[in-house]
C-alpha cells in the first residue's frame, strides 16, 4: 500500500511535472485532483473499510487521472 506521486511514476519528466503545475492552472488542478484519489486508494488499501468494487472503481478513477496527466506532460 503505497502512494503512486506522479514524479514517482514518471521520473524522467519532473522537471516538465514542476513547470507545469506552477504554470498552468488545469495541469495543477488535475494533479491536485489525482493526488487526492491516490490518498483515497491508499486509505482504502490500509484501513480495508471499502468494498472491493469501491475500491477498484477508484483505482480506475486514478489510472484515468494519470492518464489525461501524461496525454498533457507529452502534448
């Protein structure tokens, strides 16, 4: 049970990560976004409160986030 940091998942592209979250308002806001549903994932992995559909609904949730992150660390 571990937290998923977008650096952590994409190292090559941190300095690119830091310039656009201090740049670009949607980036940030949707990072934010992603940060708080990995907190969610990771909460409902260690305290084990969420049912497993719950969980995984989540988990998609998070892996969309990423993905619409890294459509914009590339574009």
């Amino acid at each position: 049970m571990e937290h998923h940091p977008l650096i952590k998942e994409f190292p090559d592209m941190a300095d690119k990560i830091h310039d656009m979250k201090m740049n670009d308002a949607h980036f940030k806001r949707r990072m934010e976004e992603y940060e708080a549903k990995d907190k969610e994932v990771v909460h409902g992995e260690t305290d084990g409160n969420f049912s497993d559909e719950h969980l995984e609904t989540l988990k998609k949730e998070r892996l969309a986030l990423k993905d619409e992150l890294y459509g914009m660390l590339k574009g």
